[in-house]
C-alpha cells in the first residue's frame, strides 16, 4: 500500500503520516528530509543556498546514510533549514536529482531497522503529484497560514529554539509563495487527492478520519 500524504509547512503531515506508518506497519519517508540535507550540505561548505549549480551537484551526490547524518546538524529542523530546504526544492536539476532515489524506494520499502515492509507512508509536497501519482491513497493536508505559524512557533518555542511569531508567520507565507508558484512540481493537491483543512482540528481527529478513510479501501 502506497499512501501519499502532501501539504504544507506545519499542517501536521509529519505527526499523521508517523501515527499512520505505525498502525499499518508501513515504512515512513518524509521527503521532505532529502531537501533539507541537500540545504545543509551547501552551508556545510560554504555554498549559498541560492546557487543552483552547487545544489544540483549536492543533489546528485546525496544517499540515504548521508541524509542521515546531515539530519544531526543543528539547522536541520531550524527555520533555516525550512528556508534552504524550500528554496533548492524549487531548483529543477535537484529535484531531478532526488527524485529517483525518493521513487525507488516505494519499489522497495524498508523500516527504519531495515526491515522489509508491504508498503510506505509518503510525507512531502508533491508525492501524490511527481513522486507517486499512482498511490493507492492521496491526501492533502493543509490549515491556515496563521495556524501554521503558531504551531511551528509553538514547536520552535518547546525545543528551546529562539522564535518570534510574526517572523515565523512572515516565514511561512513567504514559503507558501514560493512552493505553490515554482515552475517545477508546485505545491498542489493531487487531482484525486482528499482534502482535509486541519485549522479546527486536532491531531486525533484527522487520524480518526483518516483511518476509516484507509479502513473503507
């Protein structure tokens, strides 16, 4: 079983797709990761994050154990690293580059241990659309720009980062922006996607309402 799981920043797509990999016993992949190393890279080795040639050939070099490790760089989950992940996700050669080895993977699905599993939770912002048009399930997870800031602040805030919710807000608008108007695989729902606005609702409730959706397949 493949089910896709797209949207925005702090929609709570991560927390949903985790919940759900684990009650199907599915592999998760948050595609999203494979941005974020890519960015991290670059500042690792004093690239900017704006320059294309040197993310495409970050990109081409990028594997698994590798993405692993950069996720221990202090920025990996900072608002830094949301920003750089966003803008070299919206540079075609680095989307090209990460796109194979983000399909391969539901050719062959693995736990985290390794062990092979019957399927794969995607969480990301264009596996419905780019990554696996042919899932079994697609959904859409979104909420306002609002709401999303304050629970990005939120998490920010609990993990003893330095945050302001106005730049967070600012952030996240600016990030929408630039997601949904790139010229390659912009954020949008799958034309057969489901979906659901998370503004008035809470983590058990879109899991509720998603399992009986995956339980009716």
């Amino acid at each position: 079983m493949i089910i896709t799981i797209d949207g925005p920043a702090a929609a709570g797509k991560g927390t949903l797709a985790k919940r759900l990999a684990e009650k199907y016993k599915l592999a998760y992949f948050d595609t999203g990761m494979v941005y974020r190393a890519v960015g991290c890279d670059l500042m690792n080795n004093g690239f900017s994050v704006d320059d294309a040639a040197a993310a495409a050939a970050a990109a081409q070099n990028m594997t698994f154990g590798k993405m692993m490790s950069l996720a221990n760089h202090p920025d990996f989950r900072s608002a830094i690293g949301g920003q750089a992940a966003s803008k070299v996700a919206a540079m075609p050669k680095v989307r090209q580059a990460l796109l194979k080895m983000q399909q391969d993977f539901a050719k062959n699905p693995v736990a985290s241990d390794g062990t092979k599993v019957a399927g794969v939770v995607y969480d990301g912002r264009d596996t419905g659309t780019v990554v696996c048009p042919d899932a079994d399930i697609k959904l859409f997870i979104t909420a306002s720009p609002e709401v999303r800031a304050m629970r990005r602040h939120k998490e920010y805030l609990q993990k003893g980062l330095p945050s302001s919710y106005d730049d967070v807000l600012a952030q996240t608008k600016e990030r929408d922006q630039r997601d949904s108007s790139r010229s390659s695989a912009p954020l949008r729902p799958a034309d057969d996607a489901i979906i659901i606005d998370t503004s008035d609702m809470d983590i058990d409730q879109v899991f509720n309402s998603v399992c009986k959706i995956i339980d009716q397949r």
